[in-house]
C-alpha cells in the first residue's frame, strides 16, 4: 500500500477521535474522563491515541480548536436571516445553543482564564471572530476606534457570560427570554457609542431595534 493511500485514512481516524472526544468532553468534566475511556468509546487501542495526540491534554486541546472554528462558522449569516436583525439573533441563538450542547467544555474554556495559554489563546480568538462579526454586521470597515472596538468585543463577551450563568444554574430561564435578553444587552453596548470617531453606527442599529 502507498505512502499516498494510508494518508486519507490517517486522516479520518484522528477525526473521528476528534469527533468522539468532542462528545465526551461536552458531556463530563475534563477531571472525569480518561485515555481509556475515549479509546474503549472510539473503540481503538491506547497507542492509536497517543500516536496521534500524545496525551489526552493534546486531544483535548484538539477538541477545544476544533470548538473554535464551529464557533466561528455560527457567525456567518444563514438562510431566512435576510434582515440584520435576524441575523444578529440567529448568531445570538446559535452561540448559547452551542454552549448548552457542549456544556462541560464551553465552561471549562470559559474559567481557565489565565490558567492556561493554549487555552487562553482559543478564547481569544473567538472574541476576535465575535468582533469581526459585528463590524459586518454593522457595517464597519477598517479598524474601530477604542470606544467602538470596546463595545463591540464587550457585547459578544457579555452573551458568553450569560450563557455560563444560565448554564451554571441549569437552564433556569426560558432559552426564548434569554436569547431576547441577550439580543437586547448587546443593542445596549453598542447603543453606548453610536458614534465614536469616524464610525457613525446610529443607522445600523436602528435597523436592528424592535419596530415601535
């Protein structure tokens, strides 16, 4: 068998390692799960594991990467969402959904502030990826002035931070109300400098505030 042919396979089976680990580490804290556990779940042995992650921190940071880019992805605009308002709401949606279906891990990245920088780094990024969000959806192009980029990565922290605490006292609020209250706290933020500098948002966000 060719060197060429055993690539794609190597390649699919450190994905559906990926893709188990993922469903275990959303399920149950990091402390509670081991290498065997995943391996008897994916159904391969220790070494395959090691071979391609070295140790389950390499698998979960892998996981944690992989989280990052579907984070990301939820950004984008999606069929229906033909106003800005929704799709403003629909990423708003899309990101506590995400979080609910992967509770353990987005908790886990969520509180490591500072603890560790490979982490620390991922959670920087999907703020980056929030920002760069909203500047499409509002329309700002270059680089935000302080007063705007401030708000815009403070709006897209505070629907995380809300997230954790729904989600740290077990989905104790209607999903519908929080995704609302949400929706309205980032309007809130950004509503703080409709105008910073060169950047005149005033028009962009009365096309996503409720009629009336």
């Amino acid at each position: 068998m060719s060197v060429g042919s055993t690539a794609p396979a190597r390649g699919q089976r450190r994905a559906a390692l990926v893709a188990v680990a993922s469903e275990m580490f959303a399920r149950k804290p990091y402390d509670e799960i081991y290498i065997s556990d995943i391996a008897k779940e994916a159904g391969v042995a220790h070494g395959l594991l090691f071979y391609h992650f070295k140790d389950k921190r390499g698998l979960y940071l892998e996981v944690l990467r992989q989280m990052q880019a579907e984070i990301a992805a939820l950004h984008d605009r999606r069929p229906g969402e033909d106003t800005n308002s929704e799709w403003l709401r629909g990423v708003v949606r899309r990101q506590i959904e995400y979080r609910r279906d992967h509770v353990h891990t987005s908790m886990a990245i969520m509180r490591a502030g500072g603890q560790d920088p490979e982490v620390d780094e991922l959670v920087e990024q999907t703020r980056r990826s929030g920002v760069c969000f909203l500047r499409r959806l509002l329309g700002v192009e270059g680089e935000p002035v302080p007063q705007l980029r401030v708000a815009m990565r403070g709006a897209m922290g505070a629907v995380d931070e809300m997230t954790v605490d729904w989600l740290a006292h077990d989905l104790d609020l209607d999903l519908d109300q929080l995704i609302e209250f949400a929706y309205g706290t980032v309007l809130a933020i950004l509503g703080s400098v409709c105008t910073a500098g060169d950047h005149d948002i005033t028009q962009a966000l009365d096309a996503l505030r409720p009629a009336g």
